[in-house]
C-alpha cells in the first residue's frame, strides 16, 4: 500500500506558472505607477518660522528645519521620514525632534 501511494505521488505533476513577457511587461507598469503615486511629491510649503521648508509625497516627508525663533538654539538640518511618520503634522514632527 506504502508503495502505491508513493508511486502516485511521483505520478503527479505540479504545473507551473509560465511568465510571458506580456504578463512581464503589465507587472512592471504597474510597478512603475504605484512607485510614483508614493513618490511623487504633491505638496510644497515654506512656513515663517524662519523658513523651514516641507515637501510631501504620500510615502515620505522631506523637511528642511531652519528655526530661528528656537529657545534653545536654532538648527539647521533637513530630514526625511517615511511612510508612517509622513501623516504627522510638521507640529507633531517638531515636537518629535525637541524629545518632547
């Protein structure tokens, strides 16, 4: 009996998947156009707090910190967050930064 079934289990084939290069070419479109709807910036503004500057695309923030009204001190930096941190306000990003 131990026979048979291992005998059967030989006998089946597992088809595969071919990829053509048409169902290729449809992936890597779609590819193509997911990446730039989570990469293409839509959004561009400077605020006057000394002219921090912010661009925003739905999978990452790019802020250039530039605080000239700081208690402590001023700073000069730019960052990037992605993905999760790219729905947060520039206030909640600020406070983010301060460690408050």
């Amino acid at each position: 009996m131990i026979k048979t079934i291992n005998s059967q289990i030989e006998n089946i084939k597992v088809k595969k998947k071919k990829t053509t290069p048409k169902r290729l070419i449809i992936i890597s479109i779609v590819t193509l156009l997911i990446g730039a709807i989570f990469l293409t910036p839509y959004y561009h503004t400077i605020y006057m707090d000394g002219g921090t500057e912010e661009w925003r695309a739905i999978g990452y923030v790019v802020i250039k910190w530039q605080h000239r009204f700081d208690d402590v001190s001023p700073y000069n930096f730019t960052k990037v967050y992605v993905f999760p941190f790219s729905f947060l306000s520039v206030d909640a990003l600020s406070k983010m930064e301060a460690g408050k």
